[in-house]
C-alpha cells in the first residue's frame, strides 16, 4: 500500500497523525479513528487498507460522474501536453477562453462574463468584492452594506465569513468580520405553523421591511439558491427565491446567488435559480464545475457589472483582485470535459430522475424513531436527527450523535460528514440506483446504531 511511494499502512496512518491539521476536523476526533484515502472508481473511493467506500457525500459535495472517469482524465492529461500553468492577469489561455464561452452559454440569461478563481470561497468573496465596487464605480458611495439569510455559508475567508451567518463556525472571529445585516431563512421544520407558504410571506416581508429602512446603504443580498448547505440543508419554500430577485429588483440592490454547492445538477436543473426563473447579478461556481476533479471556481456577471468597471486605466475602475492559480489550464480543461458529458450523457434529466427515485427511497427514513425531518432538493439531502420526534427537541450536543452515525456508516462501507446533527447526503450524480439503494440501507442502519 501506499501506492507508488511504498509505505505500509501503520506508516502512513503515523506521519497524518504526527504532520497533518485537517480542516474541518477536531484532530482528536482524527487521532481515534483517522482514514486516509488512496483510490476511487467510480463512485468508490478505497482506502489504504484497501477497504472500500461508497462516496456518500461526493468527496464533499463536488464530485459528479464518479472517479477516474476515463474522458476528464484524457482531458488533464492532454492538456499537460501543452502547458499546465500561466498567468491570468493580462493574459487569457485557450481552455479559460472555451470554458467561458460554454458556462455563458448554460448560465441563466444575463450573466456575460466569467471572472475565475480557485475555490467556491474565492469566487463568493469575488462577489462580494465586485458588488461592493460596483456601487462605488457608480458613485453610490453610501451603498456598502451586505444583507444573507441566517445560518447562510458562503466561505472561509475573512470576507466570506462575514455574509456567513453560522454561529458554530463564525461566531468567535465577530470582532474579525464585517457586520453584515442578517434576515431570517424561511425554515419551515421548526416554524409554529409548520406551513411553507406562511414561512415564504413573512419572511419576505421581513426583508422587505429591512430593505425599506435601508437599501440606500445596501450594496447586496447573498443566498444559498434553494437550499442552504451547511447551514444544515435547509430548503426554502417555493416563491421564496423569486420573491427575494423582485425586492432586489425594487430596491435596486445586487442579488448574488451562490451556486458553489446547488450548481451543476445537483438540484435536478443546471442551476438551482432555474427552477423559479431567476436572474442574478452575479452568481458564483465551483465545485461541481470539474466535475469534482481540480480547483477551479467562478464569479459570473451581467453586462451591467461589467460595465460599470469598464474604461481607461486612469478613471481607476479596474477590479484588482486575483490569484496565482486563477483560470488554472488543467482545471479548465477538466471542466471542459465535464460539461461535454453533461451534454453526451443528459445527466440534468438523470439527475432529475434520480431525485425522485431517492425521495422514495428516502421516504421510509421518516418511520425510524429519531428522524425529525427529511429535506431533499434534486441529489442534495439532509437527515435532521431529534431527541425526540414530536418536539423536535434535539439531542444533546455533547453525545455528537450525527457524527457517531457517520462513523459507524463509515464502518458500514459509506463515507459522509455531519452537520451536527444533521446527516448530509448527496450521492454524485453518476451513482446508479443500485447504488444509491444501498446507500440509504447504510444511512438507515447508521441512524439506528447511533440513536
Ligand atoms: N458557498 C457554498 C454554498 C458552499 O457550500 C461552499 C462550500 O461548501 C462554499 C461556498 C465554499 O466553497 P469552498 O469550500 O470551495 O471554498
């Protein structure tokens, strides 16, 4: 094992635990039960043991057709006959141009331009960066403030973490961040009337008392199209999108759509915002958008935007902001791959079809004692684990009963992460239905164990 560098697993398992900090992760936790990943095949990854696993939460919600699939491959390898790396400050490179003709041309209608970057917290970061100078290259000096949904995330970074809203993650770096103004997402589990429709109206109106008092100083709005990722999987009532784009709309405030987890897919359309026909101003993509292979992310842009950081070096309009890796070429040309076989192989319809499928699949989950709530959107899924059905009490923290359900599904031959207690799963989009069968039978038997 080892693979070509011939360490013996006992070996390997010493030096992660002995160099490595992982993110995400309470090294502790690591210490007891580490893992270390060396293959995968399809929707398979294998460890160093040789044990295999079935990629329950696509490698963290990217991955698509699988790994190793034969034609990204080709495609990186191809590439690497060329070149792997230039710069893209000045200077375009081939696969950059092409992908950016091919994401405009399946983007929602608007969006014209492409701004790269490596990771779905720099592309939002970008966002924000470009909405914010927006209103300055305007001259509407006083519009700088950001409004996001509770329990929003949209990154890591200083910035990111600032239109986030999860106190778990955000809450210590406070005096770190800029405050952004926080409207409530529109969660039906827990509401008192337990009615999407009630939910959708007064949180709408809510924003839109916020916007009244306030938009002249709001530059824009961030959100999770759809369904909130690690805030818990938390979807949103029909209307409730469409609703937040026409308040935009009415109070002239940018609407920045976050597709990094929700693109490609994943929500049975190629973007989430098409499900209500919504247009953004700007939208963000990652993840997905190699089909789950190497970092490459974007910032899409209407033309209105774009213009308004256009002219002469001297009006000092530029948008300054880049990194070393942006329009990667491999990255690129991976994501080129990945959209052909989009193409070639229908997967939105799939994915589609899939949706529903699990939805049946996932409906028996429901009967076991400590399932609260189901929340599914396409291929994206939370499980919300309870103490107790009726209240929806939930269990205490310190028992960590969404993560020892993952352990022991780990175990049980399925890797995925907890969001507290809230089991996430979402299976790549190449998984089969037997495949995903035997999924939900893992996330069942898992549940059970640990609650
Ligand atoms: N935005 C959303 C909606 C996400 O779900 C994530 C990651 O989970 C990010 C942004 C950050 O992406 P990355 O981890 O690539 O920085």
């Amino acid at each position: 094992s080892g693979g070509r560098w011939k360490l013996n697993p006992q070996q390997l398992l010493e030096k992660s635990k002995k160099y490595m900090w992982l993110p995400f992760t309470q090294m502790s936790d690591y210490e007891r039960d580490p893992l270390i990943i060396e293959s995968g095949e399809g929707v398979v990854v294998k460890d160093i043991y040789g044990k295999e696993y079935l990629d329950g939460n696509s490698s963290l919600w990217l991955n698509v057709h699988g790994h190793r699939k034969a034609e990204i491959d080709e495609a990186i390898r191809k590439q690497l006959e060329s070149i792997a790396h230039s710069t893209l400050l000045g200077a375009a490179n081939v696969p950059s141009v092409l992908l950016a003709e091919r994401l405009i041309n399946i983007a929602p209608e608007g969006l014209t331009r492409v701004f790269y970057s490596d990771s779905g917290a720099t592309a939002v970061e970008i966002a924000v960066k470009m909405a914010y100078q927006y209103w300055q290259n305007k001259g509407r000096s006083e519009k700088t403030k950001f409004v996001t949904l509770s329990n929003g995330y949209h990154g890591d970074t200083v910035g990111t973490m600032s239109v986030g809203s999860i106190d778990l993650y955000h809450k210590v770096y406070t005096s770190l961040l800029f405050d952004a103004l926080v409207v409530p997402f529109p969660a039906v589990y827990r509401h008192p009337s337990g009615d999407a429709q009630t939910v959708c109206n007064e949180s709408l109106q809510s924003l839109r008392e916020l916007f009244e008092k306030r938009h002249s100083e709001i530059a824009g709005l961030t959100l999770e199209p759809l369904i909130q990722g690690a805030g818990g999987m938390n979807t949103m009532p029909r209307g409730y999108l469409k609703g937040v784009e026409s308040l935009c709309r009415e109070f002239d405030i940018l609407l920045i759509a976050d597709e990094v987890a929700t693109g490609f897919g994943r929500t049975g359309k190629m973007f989430a915002v098409e499900h209500e026909g919504v247009r953004p101003d700007l939208m963000t993509v990652a993840k997905g958008l190699t089909g789950g292979y190497l970092p490459v992310a974007a910032t899409l842009a209407t033309e209105q935007v774009y213009d308004a950081f256009y002219g002469e070096y001297e009006e000092m309009k530029t948008f300054f902001h880049g990194h070393s890796y942006t329009g990667n070429q491999l990255g690129c040309a991976a994501a080129l791959a990945n959209l052909d076989i989009f193409e070639r192989e229908r997967l939105v319809e799939q994915a589609s079809d899939k949706a529903k499928l699990l939805s049946e699949l996932l409906h028996d989950l429901g009967e076991l004692d400590h399932v609260g709530d189901i929340r599914q959107c396409g291929l994206i899924c939370g499980i919300e684990l309870v103490q107790d059905q009726k209240t929806k009490v939930p269990f205490p923290f310190k028992w960590r009963v969404g993560y020892r359900s993952t352990l022991k599904m780990r175990e049980l031959g399925m890797l995925t992460r907890p969001l507290g207690d809230v089991i996430v799963f979402m299976p790549p989009l190449a998984a089969t239905e037997e495949q995903l069968g035997e999924m939900v039978r893992i996330l069942k038997e898992g549940i059970v164990w640990a609650t």
